[in-house]
C-alpha cells in the first residue's frame, strides 16, 4: 500500500456508511490539529472512503486541502 496525498475535494465519502459519529468529528480535528495525521484516509480504485470517514470530516472542518 503507498500512502499519496490527495486533494480532499478528490475524496467522496462512501453513501452507505453505517457510523454516525459527527460528535467525534470535533476531537479528532483537534487531535489532527496537534499531532497531525497519524492515519491516513484509506480510499478505493474511485477515491471513495472505505475507512476514515470522521478524519476526512476533521479535515475539511480544519479547512484542509489534501490529506494523506
């Protein structure tokens, strides 16, 4: 697996996500914040979230323009 940086615009969350967590989405920012990305955003062949979906909201909450 390569770990590329991708534009987040690039990136589309995958519709039938079952977790509904938008409460974490505030701490994993700031954690993304202070720390950085410690795990990347994993995304299909179609750059469509298969695991990361809080990171990726954290992210744009952060105004980020790419994300690893």
């Amino acid at each position: 697996m390569d770990i590329v940086s991708k534009k987040i615009s690039d990136i589309r969350p995958y519709e039938k996500n079952p977790r509904k967590n938008d409460e974490a989405v505030k701490y994993v920012a700031e954690s993304i914040k202070e720390f950085g990305f410690k795990v990347p955003i994993v995304v299909d062949k179609d750059n469509v979230i298969v695991a990361g979906h809080t990171r990726y909201k954290a992210a744009k909450k952060l105004k980020m323009t790419e994300v690893p």
